[in-house]
C-alpha cells in the first residue's frame, strides 16, 4: 500500500470495525483531476459463520453502510486534497493481501505479487505463500535460479491471491485430459436421416 493508503486505513479503521466490518486494505490511486479510494472490507476473522452455523460474508448492505460512513468521515477530516471517489468491495476471489497476517493467514495459496523497488531483477513474482518470517514473506517459485524469494513486506506494492479455478470447477477442460463433469451436457453428434 501506498503511504496515503497506510494513512487512510489508520483513519478509517476504527469506523468501519464500529460497522461489524474489518478495513483488509485500502488503495489510494491518484490521477489527473480525479483520484480513485478503493476499500476492501471483509467479515472479521472468527466470525465467518452466524449464529446458525451459516456462512456469513460481506453483503451490498455492510458496503453501502461503510461507504455512507467514511464519506461522512472523509468530508470532516479531509485527508484527500482535490476530487475523488470512494468505492467500497468485498475482497472478491481475487483478494488482495495488505499485512503480514493476511500471508500467514494464507500460506500455501498462490500469489501475484508487484514490487516497489526491483529485486533480483524482478519488479513482479507469482508463487506459493511459504512462510512468514518477521517482516519477510517467502515465496515458492519455479525458478531455474533458486526455488524461495524471499520479500520485505515494505517492498511489496501490491499482491493479490490467484484463484485456483480448477478447483473452484471454473477451468476448461482439455481434450483428452479430463472427463466432463457428471452435469455437464453430453456433446450431441449430428444424425443423419435419410430422406
């Protein structure tokens, strides 16, 4: 996160928890005669379930809430000089990551991640969350150098997790290397009638 978006996050964090709501991030993109705010917002950690066992998850309700508060809170304190809008997300399938505790949270899962400053000779990198070693996020990667990339969580701009949309049943099937899904429509071949 840019240090805006670190400022912005502090401000906004005790608001948007009073809403039930954990703050995961904020990005702060600024542009000509306009800038973007971005919030991601999720269900705290522990409460991913009701009180009926059910799954719970951010609804448009807890965003329309969050983005009617910070807006109140943004026109008072101001942290933004000049236009811009306010767009407040659930973090998606995608999910970005902000902190030290969203890798640990998701060691094992594969992540794209871009670089503020080059390392190795990389500005990008995608690779499996190994661990989390003080302020250090190693990565697994194939690599004919090396298999660890190892990153200081300040240099990380922005990452975000992959999908694995095999597993999600989203990934196309190859010829020849899977069978069809059991619901999946069986392809029809013509018929040829005589006449």
């Amino acid at each position: 996160m840019s240090d805006k978006a670190v400022e912005i996050a502090r401000l906004l964090t005790p608001t948007v928890q009073s809403l039930g709501v954990e703050l995961l991030g904020a990005e702060y993109l600024p542009a000509p005669g306009s800038a973007v705010l971005r919030l991601y917002i999720d269900v705290p950690a522990g409460q991913e379930t009701d009180a009926d066992g059910q799954p719970r998850s951010v609804t448009i309700e807890d965003c329309e809430a969050v983005s009617r508060e910070v807006s109140a809170q943004l026109d008072v304190e101001d942290p933004i000089s000049g236009m811009y809008t306010l767009e407040v997300s659930s973090p998606g399938i995608d999910r970005p990551l902000f902190t030290l505790e969203h890798y640990q949270r998701f060691i094992g899962e594969t992540a794209k991640v871009g670089l503020k400053l080059p390392q190795d000779g990389r500005r990008r990198l995608t690779g499996k969350i190994a661990r989390v070693e003080g302020d250090t996020v190693v990565f697994h990667i194939e690599s004919a150098d090396a298999n660890e990339f190892a990153v200081a969580v300040g240099n990380i701009d922005k990452a975000r997790l992959v999908p694995d949309w095999a597993a999600l049943g989203f990934a196309p099937v190859k010829p020849g290397k899977d069978k069809p899904a059991q619901d999946a429509p069986a392809k029809r071949r013509p018929v040829k009638r005589k006449k």
